[in-house]
C-alpha cells in the first residue's frame, strides 16, 4: 500500500486538472479521496490510517467505501436490539459517484443505517477492523461527542 501511496502523490494536480473523464477511474477517485485527508480526523490514528487505506484501494465500487461520518450527520437514532445497536437516518448518506458538475461527490441522500456501539474505544485497532470488515458491509465509522463509543 505505501507504494500506491506514494504513487498518488507525483499524480495530484490543482483540483479543476484533476479528470477530464468522463467514467469510472479509480486513479481519480483515489486522488480526490487523498486531497481530502487534510480535511478529517477521528482522532485515533489506527482508525484514520484503516479509511484511508480503504478509500485509496476502491478500485471496483466506490459505492462502498468507507468514510469518518460526524456523528450529527444522523438523526432520529433509535435503539433496536441488545448489545447496543441502533437504526439511524444518515443526512449525507453514502457516496454513490462523482458528480462532475458540482465537483464533489454525488450520494445517497438519507438512507437508513444501522449503527453498533462500542464500549470500549481501546479495542478499536487496525486488526480488529481489518476483521470486522470480512464479516460486516460498511460505510463509515462515527463517534458520540456525548459518550465518545465508536459506532
């Protein structure tokens, strides 16, 4: 992955520079992403290095990569099962393309989520996310300002 990294970084341009084209190409979305990293934190670096990881490898479907979603972002969160698991409407919701006349990305706009409480923030670790991630189709990672869980 360092060398994909790497590699991105010779290829940025201005942002208007960045695609002429008019498709899919993972190389811009992976551009776009890297020129955004400035602009978010979680504040755990494991889990910024995980989104990142993610959002410059979405090579098949942007549609599903991961973001750091800011919790007020949801609303009408309500709880629905044991071990701390809520249904959430998601404001922005996930990215589905790149819109190229408004030149940011085009979503999903209020979609239903489901969000899972973390009790403990320590266990959140590039291991423990590299296997929730086989096992769970998600889109982003979330924290309460109230009670800093991670969802």
């Amino acid at each position: 992955m360092d060398f994909f990294i790497k590699g991105i970084n010779k290829l940025i341009k201005p942002s208007h520079e960045i695609c002429g084209c008019k498709r899919y190409n993972y190389i811009c979305f992976a551009i776009r992403f890297k020129q955004n990293f400035k602009n978010w934190t979680s504040g755990n670096d494991d889990i910024d290095k995980f989104i990142q990881n993610a959002q410059l490898s979405a090579h098949e479907n942007v549609k599903e990569v991961l973001e750091w979603i800011l919790y007020d972002r949801f609303y009408d969160i309500e709880y629905i099962a044991n071990k701390k698991v809520y249904k959430a409407n998601w404001i922005d919701g996930n990215i589905k393309c790149w819109d190229y006349e408004k030149q940011d990305w085009g979503r999903n706009n209020n979609i239903i989520v489901t969000l899972k409480e973390l009790n403990d923030p320590k266990i959140i670790t590039l291991e423990f996310m590299d296997e929730i991630k086989i096992d769970h189709k998600f889109y982003g990672i979330t924290q309460n300002p109230e009670t800093k869980p991670e969802f």
